[in-house]
C-alpha cells in the first residue's frame, strides 16, 4: 500500500491489510493513515490493550515518511483511542472516541471555554494597538500558512499566529496566557486538520482576522476571532459526538 506524502486523489485505498481498500479523495497521507488506524480500532481489528506495529513498519505498510505515521498516531492519542509509552510504542486503549480530547496538559474543553474570553478582546485591542512591525508579522505568518503544505509546519505557524495576535494586543497576560497554551492549541489544529479537515477554513477564517486588524477595525476583529473560536468548537463537538 502506498499513500505517498502529498495530498491524493483517489487513487490509492487507505486501509489495513484485514480491512476493504477506501477510495481517497483530496485528503493527506496522514489522514488517510489515521482514517485507516481509526476505522481499525473502532471496528475490533484490535483488542484494547494491543500494541501497534513500529513507526517504521507502519511507514512500510502505508508507503509514507514516519514523520506522517508520528502525525496520525498523535491524532489517535488525543482521540484517547491509544496511548504511546517511550521507548515502548503505542498500545490500543479504547475502541471509541473519549468524552473530551487530551491536548498535552489541557482538554479541549478547557481551551474552548478560555479562548473566547482571551482572544476575542485581544483581537480587539490589536487593531487598536498594533505597530507596523507586528502587522507585517502577522501578514508574514498568514502568507506562509496560505503557502505551507506541510500539515506539521502549518500548525506551528497557526499557534505563532495567535501568540502574534496577543501579543499585537499590548496586554501582557493575554499574551502571556496565550504563549502558555501554544503546544495545545498546535496540537488541536493537527487533530482538526486531520479529523474534519479545518485547515483550508481556519486559512480563511485568519485571513478575515489578520484583515480587521489591518483596518483598525476592533470590532471586526473581535467579530472574526469569535467566528473563528466557534467553528472551532463546532468541529470539536462534532468529532466528540461521533
């Protein structure tokens, strides 16, 4: 089997070798991989407690880098459907979806009910407040996530974003909260993006933001950094609720 690295057009089947080939259609390596892994586990292709093939057997079986095995597996964990131990691999833990997603030292839920009431003034008080500097920054880090084809790269750069924006805001605890949860907030994007395939409408929903702050406008910004939280948080409910 062979997923390759870039993005497919169905014509490769994602899949265990004890499972029917799917057709893949616009999607990543790494999501056709984690799709298959998920479909296996959800459907008793593995006992819980059962300890997955090695990166480099996976890699080999799907016909992709380990980096994207690495990817899938992380999204697998944050699903709580397996955990990985180091220096031992990763075992199965459950064969559904747990009741809220583990992003490093915070839930889903956690983050979801903190951001509004962080980011949505801070988006705010940047477009009153920005310099010419950080704007310019801001338009760098949209441009190149526009650009960026690697799902690893565009995640970091989707936390800078948001780090920039508090930043923007001239309030040192917003940016300060911000920074904090910036590996959780990078890893919540690499499970969207993977699971319900948010990265081209989180690109647009940045670009509306980065926009507002551009004009000054405070309360577009603000507007924009709300609808962007929730379709977030829709996308979160929606992956927990299957």
């Amino acid at each position: 089997m062979n997923l390759s690295d870039s993005r497919t057009a169905g014509q490769h089947g994602a899949s265990t070798s004890r499972s029917t080939p799917t057709p893949i259609s616009r999607i990543s390596a790494a999501e056709a991989v984690f799709a298959a892994l998920r479909r296996a586990i959800e459907g008793g292709q593995f006992d819980i407690g059962t300890k997955l093939s090695s990166e480099a057997t996976l890699a080999a079986q799907y016909g992709v880098s380990r980096s994207v095995i690495r990817e899938a597996l992380r999204s697998c964990n944050t699903l709580g459907l397996t955990t990985t131990k180091t220096g031992k691999g990763t075992f199965v833990v459950a064969n559904k979806v747990a009741n809220d997603l583990t992003l490093g030292q915070y839930s889903a839920r956690d983050l979801n009910e903190a951001r509004p009431h962080i980011e949505i003034p801070a988006a705010g008080l940047a477009a009153e407040r920005r310099t010419e500097e950080e704007l310019e920054h801001l338009k760098d880090i949209v441009q190149e996530m526009l650009n960026e084809n690697d799902p690893e790269a565009w995640v970091n750069l989707d936390a800078t974003f948001h780090s920039a924006v508090a930043r923007a805001s001239g309030n040192r605890v917003f940016a300060s909260v911000v920074q904090d949860i910036r590996d959780a907030l990078a890893h919540q994007s690499e499970t969207l993006n993977l699971v319900a395939d948010r990265q081209h409408r989180s690109d647009e929903e940045h670009v509306a933001i980065l926009n507002a702050i551009e004009e000054g406008d405070s309360q577009g910004a603000s507007k924009a950094m709300a609808e962007h939280l929730q379709a977030v948080s829709v996308a979160l409910e929606t992956i927990l609720s299957k």
